[in-house]
C-alpha cells in the first residue's frame, strides 16, 4: 500500500502532535531568556574589562558563552519536533554599572529569576505528563544548580572579605582562574 502524502499533509498540518502550542511558546521564550542572559554578562564583562577587572571580565564573558550554549537547548528540542525556533529581537542590556559587588549582586538575582522560571517549566511538563520536555527542563534545572553555586560563592566572598579595593583586587585575580 502506496503512502498518500498529500492526504497526510492535509491530516497533519506539519505540525509534530507531541508538541503543544503552550510548550513551543515556552521554548521560544527559554531561547530569549538564554540570549538575554548572554547578553547581560556579556556587558557586564565588558564593563569590568573596561575598569580594569580583567579577570572578573575573563569569567562574565565565559558566563554569556555558556548561556548562548544554554539557549541551544530549547532550539534543539523544537527543530526535532520540527519547528522553526524563534530567533528573537533582544533588549539592550544595561551598559553601566557601580561596581564588581553590584554585578555580582545582579547576576545572583537573575540567576534566581532564570530558576524559577525553569521549575515552572517543569512543573508544568510534570502536570502534564509530558516527560520528554521533563527531561529538558531537568537539563536547566541542573545547570541552575551550578550557576547557584558559582554565584552563591561569590556572593560569600563578598560578605566575608568586603568590598574595599584590596578585596576586590583579590577576588578580581580569584575569578581569573
């Protein structure tokens, strides 16, 4: 029996039946969110290389690197459900900052942001039984983990050893590697 793929075109809009409208949506947020992210580090690596943190500079670059990766994630799991990921128009993040503890500072509570919005991802895969974007959503949730853990650390350090400039001299050649 000859497959009629003209009348399953007409069945199947193109559209993958294991993805929802809901979860292509979400994924396309996740994928701007990511970039967001990569951007935020980014200036702010920028900034920091500009006042003369080169190291802190070094490791926010890699910080936007691995969030570019992280975006990645979700643009694979729609191409394999065979939809077009979004590519998004982003907002310019801010380009001044006060200092190493505020970009600190930021960067934990937008960690904490991207936290919650990833549980929410897989609470709402869990409630569905949609185990498949669970797993997905595991993949941010633990890579949250070490992004809690590497800015928890420098938030520690900072509470530990002060923000005059000789600390800040130290923690800068810390975060070179």
């Amino acid at each position: 029996m000859a497959l009629d793929i003209n009348s399953f075109k007409k069945q199947n809009t193109g559209k993958n039946p294991m993805i929802s409208d809901e979860v292509i949506s979400y994924l396309n947020m996740r994928i701007e969110q990511e970039e967001l992210s990569s951007r935020m580090y980014l200036s702010m690596s920028m900034w920091l290389n500009n006042k003369g943190y080169t190291g802190a500079a070094s490791l926010w670059k890699k910080y936007s690197q691995e969030e570019l990766a992280h975006s990645d994630w979700s643009r694979e799991y729609l191409l394999a459900m065979g939809v077009q990921p979004d590519t998004p128009a982003l907002k310019s993040p801010s380009q001044n900052y006060q200092g190493l503890p505020q970009i600190i500072k930021l960067s934990y509570e937008h960690e904490i942001t991207i936290t919650k919005q990833c549980k929410e991802l897989a609470s709402n895969a869990m409630k569905k039984g949609d185990f498949m974007l669970f797993e997905l959503a595991g993949k941010f949730l633990k890579e949250q983990i070490e992004e809690h853990d590497k800015m928890q650390n420098w938030m520690d350090k900072l509470d530990a050893f002060g923000t005059d400039q000789i600390a800040l001299r130290l923690l800068d050649n810390e975060m070179a590697g």
